[in-house]
C-alpha cells in the first residue's frame, strides 16, 4: 500500500528529490550523483514501475487525490502530497498530469547485449534536443524497432521532458550508450548490420530501395547538420526519404528528425 504524507512547505527537506527541478544544471549534477531521474504523469510513472525502476517517492499535488488508485502499482512508495501552490513552486509550472516521480536508475547494458539481441536498431548521433530523443523513442518503440544506440554525447532519455514526450516509450524499448564515438560503427559492423545512414542528399539511395537485410542500424544526426562527415562515410550505404517533386519549390527539403524518423522506421520494418 502507498503511504501518505502530507506537507504543507516547498521548503520541507524530505522534498530534496524535487527541490532542484527548475534548475538544469543541478538537477542534472544530482542525477549523476545519486542515479535519480523524474518521470511526470500517472501514467508515464505506471509504466516506469512496469519496466522495473524502483520508486523513491511520488510527489502529488492536493488536488490530484483522485490519481491515488493508479498509483498503487508504485508499490510502498511514500507518496509526498503537498498544496497545488507548493507544488507549482517546486517545479516551475502547474503539476497537471497528475504526479511526479522520483525514481532510481539502472544501469545500462553494454552495447555488445544489445546488439545481440536485436535486428533492427536506430543509432543516435548527438542529438542534444531531449524533446526529439523522446519522440524518436516512441517512433521506435511504436514501429517495431528493436533497439535504440546512442553516441556518446547524446541527449539521456531519461530527462524528465524525454520522458514525457515519449509517453513512457523510454522505459519500453531497450537502449545502450556507445562509450567512443570515432569507431563508433566498427562494433555494428563486426556484429552482421548493415548501416544505413539517413541524409536529405539527393545522391544518396532512396530508402525504399536501400538494401538492410537481416540486420539493420539506421543512423539519424542532427537537426541542421545531420549526421557527421565520419559517419556517412563509414555507413554501408547512405539513404533518403524522397521529397515530392514540388516540395523543393515550395522551400522544404528535408524532414525534421522526428519525422525522419518515424518514416524511415515505418519503411525498415516493411
């Protein structure tokens, strides 16, 4: 059973999980010191608790009582309930999903687990926007992706706005942190895939032609400069998702990443 605390101060020190939400910086020195992340909503936090994060403490707005009952899954968490006021101190703006969550993190698996254990993986290079690392996720988690890989400077899903914007998507699908971006590729290689990498360049493969194979890795870059030169030339073959013809008179000649994302996760999995 949760148990119930009530707390009328944004000041009370049991609090301390949440006190340093408004500030990125230390939210993300506490999160390498004592491996916390912050899910928000009901029901993201249910399926954190499903993917086997332990729960520290629930943090829940007074008026958000009614949100009590699907939050029993969190277990003998202690559930802090603290005045709407106080807790749109704590975080910046109003809690509106129902709840926050303090939960502990895992540890990763090497990169070697999850290559073995997938066919199909998309690979992150340096996307530092925590929005789009969320919803490509969800596009991955949703189109039948097995995996996610990310570069060593890529932004981690499980800050509290990757987290939301996947919908839980993050706790889904499996994923594993490259440790040297140079020869980043070298182990997908040595493993059976076949790298695809995605570029808006009009030379490169359309991608319903592009050859994957058994085993696929789709490289995505970042917005605006897209996937490094190294990269591209170490990916097997470079590929694009076809623009309409009138498209480039119109002044659109790419896909932002989630888009490119969603599509090309669609086509590999035909």
């Amino acid at each position: 059973m949760l148990r119930t605390v009530s707390i009328g101060s944004a000041d009370d020190p049991r609090l301390a999980d949440y006190t340093r939400l408004t500030d990125a910086g230390l939210r993300a020195s506490l999160e390498a010191a004592h491996g916390l992340f912050i899910a928000e909503g009901t029901k993201v936090i249910v399926r954190a608790v499903a993917a086997g994060y332990p729960v520290r403490s629930v943090l829940l707005a007074r008026s958000r009582l009614g949100d009590l009952p699907a939050l029993e899954a969190a277990g003998h968490a202690t559930v802090f309930v603290v005045p709407d006021e106080a807790a749109e101190r704590l975080t910046g703006y109003r809690v509106h999903r129902g709840a926050l969550a303090s939960l502990c993190r895992r540890e990763l698996p090497a990169v070697a687990a999850i290559l073995n254990g997938s066919d199909r993986i998309v690979v992150l290079e340096d996307l530092v926007d925590h929005a789009n690392v969320g919803a490509i996720f969800r596009c991955a988690a949703a189109l039948g992706v097995d995996a996610v890989l990310l570069s060593p400077r890529c932004a981690d899903p499980l800050y509290r706005r990757a987290v939301k914007v996947s919908m839980g998507a993050v706790f889904a699908i499996p994923y594993a942190r490259m440790t040297g971006w140079f020869d980043g590729l070298a182990e997908l290689k040595s493993s059976g895939y076949r790298v695809l990498a995605l570029t808006p360049d009009e030379r490169a493969t359309p991608i319903t032609r592009a050859s994957a194979g058994r085993k696929a890795a789709l490289l995505l870059g970042t917005e605006g400069d897209g996937l490094s030169a190294r990269w591209l030339h170490e990916a097997d073959e470079t590929v694009r998702i076809p623009m309409h013809p009138a498209a480039r008179a119109k002044g659109v000649d790419s896909l932002n990443v989630v888009a490119a994302a969603a599509i090309a996760c669609h086509l590999l999995g035909q």
